[in-house]
C-alpha cells in the first residue's frame, strides 16, 4: 500500500526573517500542487511569527528547532511552550545532532522536552542517530534503541498520532558528511520501526520515520524507495525552494514507480 510521504527542511541558522518568508512563500507557490504529502520547514526562533503567517499551515508545517521543557521560570536563553503556542507553530524539533552534539543535551532532556511539546499540542520531532563511533563498534541499533526508550519514556500512546523520528546519523549530517547507503539507512529504520511497535503496540505503524543527513538529487530516490523510510528530511539540499522542489519531485515519481 502507498504510504503517507513526509519532506521537510531544518533552516538551522542560515536565514533571517526576510530570506524565511521569501524561501517559504517560493516553495509554498511552488510545491501547493503536489498532492497527499506532508511538508514542513523549521526556521530560526527570530523569523516564527513572520514565517508562521507566511504560509497555509495546511500547505507547509512550520516547526521550531528547539523548546523548553518549562512553561516559564529561571530559564534564561531558553522559549517556553507557551511562547510557541502564541507563534501557531505545528511542531517542535527535539533532539537534533547538534543539540545533542554541540550543546550537549542528553536523552533524558530529549524526554522533558518530548513529553512538554505533546501536552501543549505540538506535533513532536524527535530526532535520533548514532555517532561514528558507535556505528564502528557495532552498537548503532542499541544506541538508536535508547535514544528512543528514552527519549519516548512516559509517552502516552494515544499521543503518538502526532509523534514523528527522525533518523539522522551524526556522521552524515552537514558538509563534512558522508550520507548514508539506502541498506543501511533501511536497516535502521527496520529497527527503530521495531522499538517503536515494543512501545507503542499497533499505533507505531502510524508514526513516521523520516530519514536525514546529506540527502541530496543523488540519493533522493533510492531512500525514499525503502519500506521502511517515510519521508526525506533535508539539510542543504532543500534551502533553495527551486531545489527542494525538484527533488521532491524527483522523489515522488521514483516512489509512484514502485509502490503497488
Ligand atoms: C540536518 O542538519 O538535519 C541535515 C539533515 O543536514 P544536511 O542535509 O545538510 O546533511
């Protein structure tokens, strides 16, 4: 059966709110004829009010790259839930490589911050991927396994409808890295597919698992074929609405001649 296809773009901190409206009102124009598909872009904090009116939210999904997990107090630097609500953002992105990796936020955080986003509404994006060390020492399935036994702790499952991952191993992501091979991108997402059903029963099969970490023109189609790959989540590759539009495209016709 085909399934429900999900693209989307974390913008990180390359744009500011004139460059975020103008990328989003391009790629809205652009991809609105594309039917049945999930969009979604996460811009910098500074540009959510104005890119969250830019758009049709039924069009494109805006996301935020980071949240507290406290509705307010002694959390300077950090934005509450309830600012984001303010904002009518769709989505929170929990977790990514470099939270993780440059700000070393750990699981249990990830886990505040999951379970923060689902009660106020949020649809929640937990990113997940092993370093390069651990895919060398063979534990990459074990350290996906807790990032998610973590991670999702306490999640009540009739939240999982709005529960997306997204798989991005640490070595593939950005310009120093390598993507990964459409097999090993698969064989991950067969496993987190199977933690998510040990947690989640039957409801797991509604979560999607989107892959991240240099997709580009080149490597688009072979990922998005996989069974178990739900959607594309692109850095670079997507920050010229042009592009991204083509490769969505790409993607999509590679997916209408396989799937049954
Ligand atoms: C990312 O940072 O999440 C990402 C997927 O980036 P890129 O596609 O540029 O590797």
């Amino acid at each position: 059966m085909a399934k429900k296809l999900y693209f989307g773009s974390n913008l990180k901190m390359y744009k500011n709110t004139a460059a975020t409206v103008s990328y989003l009102q391009d790629l809205e124009e652009k991809t609105k004829d594309i039917p049945k598909i999930t969009r979604f872009i996460i811009p910098s904090f500074t540009t959510l009010e104005r890119a969250s009116a830019a758009v049709d939210h039924q069009n494109i999904m805006i996301g935020a790259q980071n949240m507290c997990y406290a509705d307010e107090g002694q959390f300077t630097g950090e934005i509450s839930p309830l600012m984001l609500k303010e904002l009518g953002i769709d989505l929170v992105m929990i977790g990514h490589s470099e939270r993780r990796h440059v700000f070393g936020e750990k699981d249990a955080e990830e886990n505040r911050k999951v379970l923060a986003a689902l009660s106020h509404g949020f649809t929640a994006l937990l990113c997940i991927g092993e370093t390069a060390d651990e895919k060398n020492y063979g534990i990459s399935t074990e350290i996906l396994r807790q990032q998610l036994k973590i991670g999702l702790f306490g999640v009540r499952p009739e939240d999982t409808d709005r529960l997306w991952i997204a798989y991005e191993p640490v070595w593939s992501i950005g310009v120093n890295g390598t993507p990964a091979s459409a097999d090993y991108a698969e064989e991950m997402h067969f496993e987190i597919k199977k933690c998510l059903a040990e947690l989640f029963g039957e409801r797991a099969e509604r979560i999607p698992v989107l892959y991240g970490g240099s997709v580009n023109p080149g490597n688009a189609e072979e990922l998005i074929v996989q069974k178990d790959i739900d959607g594309l989540f692109v850095g670079r590759a997507a920050w010229d609405a042009a592009k991204f539009d083509a490769l969505i495209r790409q993607a999509l016709k590679a997916y209408a001649s396989g799937a049954e």
